[in-house]
C-alpha cells in the first residue's frame, strides 16, 4: 500500500533527501503548497509578474529565511487578492464605524444642549443667563452640523441624550427642592456636564473610526468645549 502524496511543491527539491537534515532544515515551508499556486493565480494582472519574481527569489533563501520572510509575502499575497473584492465592504465598514461613534457623541452633545437651557431656567444671575444661552445655542449648533455629517453618511438623525444625563438632571431637580437654585449649585452643575462633553469628544477622536471634515469639525467642537469649561471653572474661583 502507498502512503499518501506529498502536498506538490511550486519549485525547489523534493522534500525527501539521500543527505540527512537538521531540525530547522526540516521546518515547514510557509510557500508550498498547491494553495500558493492558486493564490497566485487570483491576483490582480498589475502585481502578479512582481508576486512570480519574488516567490522566485524566495526559493533560494535559506530554510531559516524562508520560515520568516515566507510568511510575510504569502500574507501580503492574501492580502492584495482580497483587495480587488473588498473596496466597497472596506468603505461600507469605515462608514458604519463613523456612525456608531457620531450617533454615542451626539447623545452627549443633546446632553450639553438639555444642561444649558436648564441652567437658564434656573439662573437668577442675567449675565451669567445670558452666557448659558449662548452655551445652548452653541450646542445646538455643534448638534446640528454633527447631525449634517450624520446624514451624509446614512446614519439618519439623533436627538436622544444619555440615560446618565437624563438621571442627573432629575436628581439636580430633586436636590433643589431642599437647597434651592442658587448660582453656584447652578455652574457646578454645567462643570460637571461639561466635564462628560469633553470625555465623549475625546472618546471620539481617540477611537480613530473618525476622518476628513467629520474629525476636523469634531476636533473644533472639542476645543471650543475645553474653551468652555476653562470658563466655567474661572467663573467658579
């Protein structure tokens, strides 16, 4: 009875030897095989004399240098046969990624809208109401154009505010009951709402799901939050 065949090799000598072979001589091939062979053959006609050359020359490294360099050109070889069917998936992937991130932003951007005009229904300070109204519609603004983006990408249109914004502003309302709407509990307040703004812009940016305008309009919001809540925090000295 005949043992089973060898997987066929693209070149190279057999891999039985009338020489006997050290253990890293006998270390797998990453190239051999009949699926180089037909990996080869799905790449696009622009690369594949290239591919052919430098499967070629790697034929005759070394059996160490092949162990290394063998898997580094038959993962580039998958990688550009992928890259002809992928474009479109790629994109539609990257898309997906920046609506995720800008529909969990803007939660906390309608949050920094809803805190403000809370703050100038309990202001009793007109100059200080007069700021919060600028923060409000500031924020709606930067919802707004966030939203724009939003719809641009397919991503429909997000008015909802956190579950943990909603549940503050009802507990700062209960609270008031007993201590009243006095100016300083008042800016504490939009410190702290403004203090989760700048953490959900700075989690956007840092996930790198965001590009081109969308990052820069977002990296412009943020700065004007940090604008904002260096103010807030003068205000409270």
């Amino acid at each position: 009875m005949h043992s089973p065949a060898t997987p066929p090799r693209l070149s190279g000598p057999p891999l039985s030897s009338a020489n006997p072979t050290s253990p890293s001589d006998a270390a797998p091939d990453p190239l051999n095989g009949s699926s180089l062979a037909y990996l080869l053959d799905q790449l696009p006609k622009s690369v594949k004399e290239t591919a052919l050359k430098a499967v070629s020359r790697y034929q005759q490294f070394s059996t160490t240098q092949k162990v290394v360099g063998g898997v580094v050109l038959l993962l580039a070889i998958r990688r550009l046969t992928r890259g002809d069917e992928s474009p479109k998936k790629g994109r539609k992937k990257v898309q997906k990624a920046e609506i995720s991130t800008l529909h969990e932003l803007l939660h906390f951007v309608n949050d920094r809208v809803e805190g403000y005009k809370k703050a100038v229904e309990e202001s009793q300070d007109p100059q200080r109401r007069d700021f919060y109204q600028g923060l409000v519609g500031q924020s709606e603004q930067f919802a707004q154009t966030l939203n724009e983006h939003l719809r641009h990408l397919g991503g429909g249109h997000e008015t909802s505010t956190t579950l943990k914004g909603k549940l503050y502003r009802r507990f700062m309302a209960a609270a008031a009951v007993f201590t009243g709407h006095d100016e300083q509990t008042v800016l504490a307040s939009n410190i702290h709402g403004e203090q989760w703004a700048l953490a959900a812009y700075k989690d956007a940016l840092d996930d790198e799901t965001l590009r081109g305008p969308i990052r820069h309009e977002v990296e412009r919001q943020y700065h004007q939050s940090q604008k904002t809540y260096q103010e807030l925090k003068r205000m409270a000295t």
